[in-house]
C-alpha cells in the first residue's frame, strides 16, 4: 500500500490554530517550533512546511 502525500505531526505555538486528527506538538516559541521541525523532519522522514507564523507541518511526500 502506498498512502501518496500526508501530514505527519503539526507544531505550533497556538494550538487553537491546529484541528485535531494529527499529532500535535505545542511550543513555547519561534525558535522551539524551528528546533521541532528540524529534528521531526528527520525523525519521519518528512518535510517540515510552514503554514502561518504560527504552525508548521510536517508532511510525507
């Protein structure tokens, strides 16, 4: 089975600006989300995108 493109996990600083149905992790600041999104990229082997100021995702292409 091949699942083709998906989000993975979302990081953020606002979580009300993220829906629930993903793994969520919530970040005091800019610079924690940046640190998440480098070290979760790798981790699932994903890309990290960002959304808003806010929220990054990361997605499997």
């Amino acid at each position: 089975m091949n699942l083709g493109k998906f989000i993975l996990a979302a990081i953020t600083t606002n979580p009300n600006r993220v829906p629930s149905g993903t793994t969520v992790f919530v970040c005091d600041d800019k610079e924690q989300m940046d640190y998440y999104a480098t070290n979760l990229e790798a981790i699932l082997d994903g890309i990290a995108h960002a959304i808003t100021d806010e929220v990054y995702i990361i997605v499997k292409h």
